[in-house]
C-alpha cells in the first residue's frame, strides 16, 4: 500500500490551519512536517509551536522530519506537540541508538533519515529500533529540488535489508518526487512519497494525491 505525505513546507504559511486540514479530504494519508534549524540545514522553517497548531487542525498522522543538529535535546517536545513519528538524521547525532530509542520512548514511532552521500549500512544494527527509514532523495533543506537517481539504488538496497530483517518498516522518500519519479521509487521499493511541490503547487490537490499513487502502483 503506498502512502503519501505531503510536505507542508510547500504550504502556504499563513493559511496553515486551512492548508493541513484539507489534506484528508485530498487523500492524503500523513502530513510530513520539516523541522530545519539552519545549522544541520542551510534553512529554518518550523518549531513545537507550528506542529501544536497542526496537530489541532487534522487528525491524519504527523511525520515529523527533524532537520536539526542533536535531535535528541527535542524529542520529548516534539511528541508532546503531537507529532506521531519523528525521525532523525543518522548525521545529526552520535547516538543514533539512544535517540531512536528515546522517540519510543516518547511514545512516538521512531524514524531515521539517510542523507544522498550517507551509505544505508549504517542502517544494519538499528533495525529493531525503527519504524521508519527514510531515504532522501535530495539534500535536505530546500522543497523544489531536482531528484538525485543513484538513490533508487539505496532504495532497493534498503528495501532488500528491510525485508530480510523481518521487522515491519516503512520505507520513505523524500525530495523531488512527482508522478514519474514516484514510479521509479515505488519499483524500487518505497511505500512512503513525501510531496511537497507535487501537491501543493498542484492546482487540485486531490487529483495530484491520486496521480502519484496510480503512478506508483507497480
Ligand atoms: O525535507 C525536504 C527538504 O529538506 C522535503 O520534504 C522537501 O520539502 C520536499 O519538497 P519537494 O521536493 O517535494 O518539492
């Protein structure tokens, strides 16, 4: 089943409310949500108090993408504003282990990020403590960038390792995907397609909701 999750950096910011809650009628199945603190990213987008405000305005899941250096000073905050996953960049901290294990114990479910140079072994000692990997197929930072394709490699890499570990994990991706790369990835072994560009700047939403989920049932 693909799922995807609009990205609300694409989102109009000062009709929030109104830019989240129409995404369930649209067909959205989570709202992705880029916390950036201009230090792990070249960009500062959102904090706790935007996420709270979301959490209020939809009852679909929150993905939360924690972009910042150190994610683990934030997860208790995070999960309090309400988000559902959180996850953080193998890059940003040095105890990728406890951190993953600290989003658990948040009570959220626990997601990591790859970067496009990151190599996906990093991925082999974790794999009990995720529920989300997330395969960037852009650097992280900026919506409306083009897709890196070496990463469908990672992707099938990923998925191979996912499925022989037998646990239930989503595979994400994220950056660049519209209705030609979204078949590519979905091939690839992607479940989850993080859109920005692709829905908001989509005349109707709904129709570009539906038209990468055709394009990525393979
Ligand atoms: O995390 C990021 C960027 O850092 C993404 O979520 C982008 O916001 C996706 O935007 P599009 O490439 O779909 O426009």
């Amino acid at each position: 089943m693909i799922k995807i999750a609009p990205s609300i950096l694409a989102a109009d910011f000062a009709a929030m409310g109104q830019e989240v809650a129409s995404l369930q009628a649209a067909g959205a199945d989570l709202v992705h949500v880029d916390v950036m603190d201009g230090r792990f990213v070249p960009n500062i987008s959102l904090g706790q108090g935007m996420v709270q405000a979301i959490r209020r305005n939809t009852a679909l899941p929150l993905d939360v993408h924690l972009m910042i250096e150190e994610p683990e000073r934030y997860i208790g905050e995070f999960a309090a504003a309400g988000a559902d996953v959180i996850s953080v960049h193998a890059e940003a901290t040095r105890h990728l282990h406890r951190a993953l294990g600290l989003v658990r114990e948040a009570g959220a479910k626990a997601g990591v990020v790859l970067n496009p140079a990151t190599s996906p072994e990093v991925l082999r000692y974790i794999l009990d403590k995720v529920d989300l990997v997330l395969v960037m197929t852009v650097n992280p930072g900026f919506g409306g960038q083009a897709f890196i394709p070496q990463m469908l490699e990672k992707i099938a890499y990923v998925r191979r390792m996912i499925d022989e570990s037998g646990y239930a994990i989503d595979l994400e991706v994220d950056g660049g995907i519209d209705a030609r790369t979204a078949r590519q990835v979905a091939a690839a072994g992607a479940n989850v397609l993080v859109a920005g560009s692709a829905v908001f700047g989509a005349q109707d939403r709904a129709q570009a909701i539906e038209e990468l989920k055709s394009h990525a049932r393979v």
